[in-house]
C-alpha cells in the first residue's frame, strides 16, 4: 500500500539558511499534520492542514511556514535556521472522513543544521 | 508536568514473553488513543487505535483504555526480538483538530 512521501529524507544546512521540506500524503487522506522530534524526545506538533486550510497550529516558530497545495501535497518552510532546529521532521496524514486521527506518518526528513 | 506521561525505560524482556506498557494522562477530553512502534530513525508506524474505552485486539497485540483511570496500556504476547523499538503513546481529543499529543516512548529490547 501507498505510505506518506517524505523528501529530502536527509538535510544539512548552515545557520541563517533556508530549508524547504515537503510531504506527499497517502492517496485519498485529505488532511496533513507536520511534527517535530529532537534527539530522545516524542513528536511535537507542528501545524496541521485540512482540505488545504490550516487547521491547527502548535509550537511553530514564526520562522517556519507551511502549506498544503490542490493536489494535498504540503510544504515546511523553514528559514533563518538555528542550531536548535536540527531534528527529525515528521509528516503525517490522514482522512477526516475516516476513523478519526488515523495518522499515518511518513519516514521523516532528517535537518541538521550546522 | 507533561499531559501525557511514558516511562522511558529502557524495558528488556526475554523472547516470548508478555510484555505490558503504559501511559497514564491528565487530559479528561482526551477520546482517542493510539500506539505507535518506532525503529531508530525511523517514522512512527500506527500499531492500534482506540476510541474512548475498552479493549482492543489485533494478533499478539492489545490495547486496554481505563477512562476512569486516566491509564491506557499496550500488552504484547509472545514478544519477539523483532518487537525491539520505541513504542510511543497518543492522544487526541475531539476539539483537537486531529493533533496529537505524545508520551515520552518506551524503549523496548526483546532478547533471543
């Protein structure tokens, strides 16, 4: 079965760079969730995107943007990098017609920031 | 203090042996509960998804959720070496738009 694309699965960028991560949903799953996880920690949420709407904003740092695009594709904007941004980044998602918050994520996109 | 508490472990058990994790939460709105298996840099796979409480079954796997007791437990019978993971908690309620809020993930080692 078809899972959530990640890309690029790993990164490595300067400080004050620009990174762009994108996420590809399942087929059919409407509905997209970003997450942070740093070294040891559990998945914190980021922001989240329904039928192309934000749906739902956590801890995001203003530095960060994202978007969900017509054809559910998303986007992670990450600019002015910090050393403290290196994490994995996870992608998530989900049909809101269907059981509810049946996240499926994807296999994460690896940011080191130096 | 976290809404969602894991003890971290690390948990080393023998193959073929009953393994039991748990999680207990603050959040009385919290209506759906999942657990999650993660290999090391990896994504989180979906293991079980429970609404409200009771009991779920899938395998070797089953997912208990005591409401009353702010306490919800993942036992696995059988272990094998392969089960050897971070396995994370979840939780979401209905006013929460779908976002999930973590435990802490429980290091598991199944030894042969």
């Amino acid at each position: 079965a078809a899972g959530v694309i990640q890309s690029p699965r790993h990164l490595i960028k300067e400080k004050r760079e620009t990174a762009t991560l994108k996420c590809y949903p399942i087929p059919r799953h409407d509905t997209v969730y970003w997450y942070q996880q740093g070294p040891g920690q559990d998945p914190q949420f980021l922001i989240s995107f329904y039928e192309k709407m934000q749906s739902d904003k956590g801890s995001i740092p203003d530095r960060f943007s994202a978007q969900q695009f017509s054809d559910y594709h998303s986007e992670l904007n990450m600019s002015s990098l910090e050393l403290g941004d290196s994490a994995l980044y996870f992608c998530a998602s989900s049909l809101e017609s269907g059981g509810p918050n049946e996240q499926y994520f994807g296999p994460g996109t690896r940011l080191t920031v130096t | 203090q976290k809404e969602v508490e894991q003890d971290p472990g690390p948990l080393s058990v023998p193959e073929g042996a009953i393994v039991s994790l748990n999680c207990t939460y603050s959040n009385s709105a919290f209506q759906y509960f999942m657990w999650y298996r993660q290999y090391s840099r990896k994504g989180p796979e979906l293991l079980m998804y429970t609404y409200s409480s009771g009991n779920k079954e899938d395998g070797r796997f089953t997912a208990q959720v005591d409401k009353s007791s702010k306490y919800i437990s993942l036992f696995i019978r059988d272990s094998q070496p392969s089960d050897s993971a971070t396995y994370l908690c979840a939780m979401s309620a209905p006013s929460n738009t779908g976002k999930l809020i973590f435990g802490q993930g429980t290091t598991l080692q199944v030894k042969p």
